[in-house]
C-alpha cells in the first residue's frame, strides 16, 4: 500500500488546526534537557512579568493582586492551549486604557463580565477561523494606534511619577492635562526621586547588562529604599492594602441582561484589541524562532484563557510581545516555559506576598513610563510619515483617534481609510490598451514553431478594435475601464477583449462588462472576450454574459477570424 501524502494544497483537518503546541511539542519527545531550558526561560519571564502585571493592573484601575492573578492564570492557559510554541500571555498594556474606561463607566464587575464576553467571543472568532483575516489590518493602523496608547499609558502614569495629590482624575487627555497642571504644587520630590531613579536604573542595565531582570532590580531596589529610609510615598500596601498570598476562589461576577447589553461595546473592542496583539505577538516569536504559529488555536486559547481570567477576578489577557521575545531569548523549548512562568508567579504569591506591600507605586509608574517608550515604533512612525501622503494620512489619524477619541473608533477608521486606500492603488494598476495591432509575439528567426504569419489586413480594418485589460479588474477599476469600452464600442461593428492577464474579476467588473455588452447589442457591435480562466467565465455566465450577448473565443487570432468572417 502506497504511503499517503498530503499536498500542500490539502486542507488541514480540524484535529490538525487546534491541537495546542503543547501536545505538538510533546509528540516530538520531550526530556529532562527540554524541561530545564524551559524552566530557565520560565524563570526569567516570571522576573520580568512580576513588577510589569502589578504595573498594568494599576494603571488599568484593577490591584496590583488582579494583574498576577491574571498572569497566572490567562498565562498558564494561554501556554498550554495556544497554537504558538513560545507566547506568553498575560495583562499587556495596550489594554490600560481600555480596561480604565471600562473600569470607570461599568465598575469592577463590568470589567469582569467584559472579560469573560470578550473570551467567549475569541473562542467563537478562532473556531470560525477568522484569525488568518487578523492580518489584513494595515501596518499604519498598527503602528499609529499602538503610538496612541503609549501617550496614553504615559499621561495616565504623570500622577504617580510626581507624586501628586488630585483629587478625582478624569480619564481624557484633554481634560486631565488641566487637572494635572492645577496639582503641581503638591509635587512630591521623593517620589520623582524614586520613578526617575527607577528609568534610569532599567535604561542603563538594558545597555550594559542587557540580560539581568533590569525591570525587576530597579523596583527592588526602590522597595528596599522606601522600607528603610521610610519615604514619604504612596506604595502598594498604604494604597492597596498589599497583596493576598492566596488564590481567590472561582465566581461569576453578578450580571443581568441590560448589564451584558452595556458592556458588550467593551468586549468587542478587547476581543479587537486581543485578537490583533496576540497574533502579532505571535508572529513575533516566529520571525525569532523559523517557526509557524497556529492562528485560530491561539485565538481559541486567548478565549478559554480571558473567561478563566474574569472567573478569577482578573482583568483582559493577550498574548504580550515583550514577555514572548523574553521567552525565546531566554532559551525557551516549547509551551512548557509560559506554564512554568505561570507557576513561578503562583509561588511568589504563596511565599512573597507581603514584600509587595514595599513597593512604591512612583517606581511603577516608572516601569511604565519605559514600557510607553518601547512601544513606540519610532522608526516606523517617522518613515511612514515619509512614505506617502496615504500613508501617512492613515497613520495620523489612527493616532489622534486613539488619544483624543477612542480605541475602536481609532481601529475602525484606519482600517477604512487604509482599505480606500489599497482600493485606490489597485484601481491605478489595473489598465486597459489597445493590442498591439494583431500583431504575434515576436521571436527568433530560429524559433519558427508556433508563429502565426503577419496580416496587414486585419490592422487597417476600422471595424474591429481588440483591448486588453491587464490587473485585477474589480469595482475599484470598473467605473474607468467600462467608460472607455463604452466609447469604443460606438465607432467600431466589433470589440474584441482580452483577459489573458486578468487574475480576478468581481462582481462590479461582471455586471459593468453586461451594461456594455447589452448596449453594443442594441447598436449592433459584436463582442467577444478571450482568453478568460474558468472562474471568469464562470462569473460571468452567472451575469449573463454569454452567447448570444457575447461570444467567447481562446485566442485573439481566433476571435479576429470568427468576427471578420460575422461581419464580413
């Protein structure tokens, strides 16, 4: 019996689309090397994940106990189900200002229900394998919103960098930066002393020792400061009570109907927002490693992951670009390093808790500061700027939606205007002229086989003009194309055209090409069409381009041949 092979036209199975990687990973024999590279990397994303989930839950308007309950939980799932080998998931803070708002309109129990919606919802996305579309969201619109939230994230964290004392900030921009100025003269010197000290000390080790927990280090060592030297700061116990060293035990938060209908805004946009963070995490760690993620899996398992979250009292999860690229420097084999981060969190919540108490929310705030840096593409930013008009039209206003208006909004109309935009270069690639006079392709006088002889008679017959469209003929071509066969369809008895180098036509281009073919009908113009694939064709059967509205022929010597003789 003859070895069954799969091409690489087959489609996958279902089975093949959703097995986690986990399963994958262990499939190809997994020892106690694998384990202990595994338990490194583990080891150091937990270093990093341990001061930055306490950092985004703050600044998100959650306890610092709900960013590592997320961690643990949404990042232990998120590893074992995934359809990626090294994603490590957890709170990210591209969610901080659509956590905050939700957090402020909806209350904590919103937040929870939005979360759970929002899982249920990237389960539905992955099992209906949407994820592979998550792809087609422009790059300026990724660029320009995740530049967006950067600002955002910093302004949100000017109050704890100074060490202000405001009384009820209000979430806007606009309307925080006045709130922010009328505070200044209750500026605290420590607490700029401990964030600035705290960027200092994460820039300067990311130079000179880029591989030491600088994050970690620098919140430490502002711990063990405030502790000692008793500075007058705010810090997680005085502003949060500390930690709790267990679990809380699973629940639902309380919700109705109505509740369900005004959150749901909220959910769809952190199943937005998640969808695109952790598939482009995802191809992150790809483009690191040579490996292949599993869209649809890891959407499934962002879901799964997110319901189990806000069972937990945790906020949003998605797989985080930074914690990954951590994990697949650090050696990582497979999904068992973001398990056992996962675990090494769950550890420090059972022993350490209590030390958390030291920690000053300036440093945080610090942290936060350096990750709002980060995650401006500045590079990006300014070359798009340069790029094109378009380009850079789309960028800015992804940008300025996202800090003065709102995430989705932001999305949404960048998406738009960068999809007008592709529809209007690909309109300009798509053109139409005139063959070159029935004129053969012309060869090598050693290569006779197959040339069809010159015929001076058919380039002076006023009657019969041949046109050839080249490019995508679609609804953003149609309107230009078909006027200017309408024009030619009035001075000559036939119209011949060519789709040879036409790869897809819609169903715009379809039903332009039946207007003209039913008008030169009436003058009585001839129309044949060559060269079209059997998706054409089948196309335009299905407008009801077909004989004897229109004729078709393979080739255009062929169709020259059959007109000439029609209207001769």
């Amino acid at each position: 019996m003859k070895p069954s092979i799969r091409t690489a036209t087959s489609n996958p199975s279902f089975v093949a689309l959703f097995t986690p990687k986990l399963i994958t990973v262990l499939r190809e024999g997994y020892g106690l090397s694998q384990f202990r590279s595994d338990a490194i990397a583990g080891l150091t994303v937990a270093i990093v994940a341990l001061p930055l989930s306490m950092a985004i839950a703050i600044a998100s308007g959650a306890t610092p106990a709900q960013g590592l309950y997320t961690a643990i939980i949404g990042g232990f799932l998120v590893s074992a189900l995934g359809g990626s080998r090294f994603q490590v998931g957890g709170p990210a803070g591209a969610f901080i200002v659509l956590v905050a708002t939700t957090v402020q309109l909806h209350g904590m129990d919103g937040l929870l229900l939005a979360t759970i919606l929002s899982g249920v919802m990237l389960m539905a996305v992955g099992l209906l394998r949407f994820g592979t579309y998550i792809k087609f969201i422009p790059y300026p619109v990724t660029v320009g919103f995740t530049a967006g939230i950067a600002v955002i994230i910093f302004a949100s964290q000017i109050k704890e960098l100074l060490g202000l004392t405001l009384g009820d900030e209000p979430g806007p921009l606009l309307e925080k930066l006045p709130v922010i100025w009328a505070g200044l003269p209750s500026v605290n010197a420590a607490a700029i002393a401990l964030s600035a000290a705290t960027i200092v000390v994460i820039t300067g080790l990311k130079r000179a020792r880029p591989h030491w927990p600088g994050m970690l280090i620098a919140v430490s060592a502002a711990a063990a400061a405030t502790a000692f030297s008793h500075l007058p700061v705010s810090t997680i116990g005085t502003a949060f009570g500390g930690i709790p060293s267990t679990l809380p035990l699973p629940s639902l938060p309380a919700f109705t109907l109505a509740k369900i209908q005004a959150v749901l805004p909220s959910a769809v946009a952190f199943t937005l927002l998640g969808s695109i963070e952790s598939l482009l995490s995802a191809v992150v760690a790809d483009g690191m490693t040579g490996r292949r993620h599993r869209s649809n899996c890891e959407l499934v398992a962002q879901g799964v992951a997110n319901v189990a979250s806000g069972i937990f009292g945790g906020i949003c999860v998605t797989g985080t670009i930074a914690r990954t690229a951590t994990n697949v420097r650090a050696g990582a084999h497979g999904p068992v390093a973001g398990m056992l981060h996962a675990v090494f969190l769950l550890l420090f919540v059972l022993v350490a808790a209590p030390l958390a108490s030291y920690i000053p929310l300036a440093s945080l705030a610090g942290v936060l500061a350096v990750v709002a840096w980060n995650m401006i593409e500045k590079h990006a930013f300014a070359t798009l700027l340069r790029a094109s008009r378009g380009d850079a039209a789309v960028l800015l206003a992804t940008f300025l939606l996202t800090i003065f208006r709102d995430l989705t909004e932001a999305i949404v109309v960048g998406f738009a205007l960068g999809s007008v935009l592709f529809i209007h270069r690909m309109s300009k690639t798509t053109v139409i002229a005139t063959h070159g006079a029935f004129v053969a392709e012309d060869r090598a006088d050693d290569a006779n086989d197959g040339r069809s002889p010159y015929d001076e008679t058919a380039a002076m017959d006023p009657d019969v003009v041949v046109y050839r469209i080249s490019g995508a003929f679609f609804f953003g071509a149609a309107a230009s194309i078909g006027s200017v066969l309408d024009r030619i369809a009035d001075t000559h008895r036939a119209l011949i055209i060519d789709f040879k180098a036409v790869p897809f036509l819609d169903s715009t281009a379809a039903n332009t090409l039946e207007g003209l073919a039913r008008k030169a009908a009436r003058r009585g113009v001839k129309v044949v069409l060559t060269g079209t694939s059997h998706e054409i064709r089948k196309e335009l059967f299905l407008h009801g381009i077909k004989p004897p509205l229109a004729s078709y022929e393979p080739s255009i010597d062929k169709a020259v041949t059959t007109v000439r003789r029609v209207i001769g």
